[in-house]
C-alpha cells in the first residue's frame, strides 16, 4: 500500500492526502482584503510540488471572485535550485513596481522573500506584506512572525501511518483521495500585531 502526501495527481491505486489548498488561499485573500484593504497581491513560489500549483490555482481564482485583477496575480515562479531564483521579484524590486502584498506558495518561499526585501531595504510589512503557507515552527521564531496557513502535518502524518496499517500490506485497488482542513495563523508580516 501506498500513501501520498501533498501529491494531487492521483494516477496510482494508492491514498492521497492533501491540505485544503483552496481553503488557505481564500483565508489569506480574504484577510488581505478585508482587513487590510488590499487591492494588489502577487504570487511567489516555484511550481515545483502539487501543492504549491494548487495554491497559485486556488489564488487565481480568488482574486477573480472578490474582483482583482488577475492578469498579474504571479510574481516570480522560480524555485530555490534555479539560476533564476527571485529574479522576478528582485525585477519588481528594482522598478519599483511591488504589489501591495506577496502571498507566497511555501513558508520557506516567504522566508526567503522576506531576506531579500530586506536586503533591498523594503520593509515587510510596512512596505510590503508577506504571506507564506504550511505553518512550520520556523515562522514563529522570526520577525516580523510570518502570516501563514497552518495545515496539519502530525494529523495528515498520523492518517498516512493509520491508513497503512489498516491495509495489513495490501494495497488499494483504486486510488483513495482525504482533504485536510487549514487555518490562517495571522501574525506580523501582514500588519497584524498577534503573536501566535
């Protein structure tokens, strides 16, 4: 038996078990817009794993729902092992043409944006807000603490290694599909002053 976690192309007989991808990204959208009247937010992350492509997807289309442009809605989709890593943002940098927010696919895509605007002398989030999605501990320990979507790795981990034993070694016979509830964990990075 096989489990596949964060993998949306169920071509397998096996389980696959996914965050709510679509969820996450209406969370954060609808917080940026709502509470910080933002009208202008742009993509970051490499297409590189399901989920992320998911999320720029799911982006998409929320953009699309609450009215926004979306001819823009991807910033740089470049990935940490490119020669092109952020040459798109640092472009948008340079011209002086950042959106008001950069909702990234990945926490640690929105770590490594956040030390580039630094490094640049852009402040996050007083210039730019950041977001970045999957919750890992990393985000609390930062400043400004990252705004992110939280999916739940131990219970998606537990489920995996439940489903397994169940299968006492036989696989399944046509693929197995779970969806995992998320929640927006909102801290520093988008101007919000809670720590979580």
């Amino acid at each position: 038996p096989l489990v596949m976690v964060g993998v949306g192309d169920e071509k397998l007989p096996a389980a696959y078990l996914q965050c709510d991808n679509a969820s996450g990204m209406r969370q954060i959208v609808d917080h940026l817009v709502d509470v910080h009247h933002v009208d202008e937010m742009a993509f970051v992350g490499g297409f590189d794993s399901d989920d992320v492509v998911a999320r720029y997807v799911a982006f998409r289309k929320c953009l699309e729902e609450r009215g926004l442009d979306s001819s823009d809605a991807l910033l740089d989709d470049s990935f940490a092992t490119s020669d092109e890593y952020m040459v798109g943002l640092c472009e948008a940098i340079g011209s002086g043409r950042l959106p008001q927010a950069l909702v990234c696919g990945t926490d640690q895509t929105a770590f490594g944006v956040i030390r580039l605007l630094e490094e640049a002398g852009v402040r996050v989030p007083d210039d730019v807000i950041v977001t970045g999605f999957d919750g890992i501990l990393a985000g609390r320990l930062m400043e400004p603490q990252l705004t992110t979507v939280r999916q739940p790795m131990e219970d998606m981990g537990r489920e995996a290694a439940r489903m397994l034993l169940s299968r006492n070694g036989e696989p399944w016979e046509k693929a197995e599909r779970r969806v995992f509830p998320v929640r927006l964990i909102v801290r520093g990075s988008c101007g919000c002053n809670q720590k979580i």
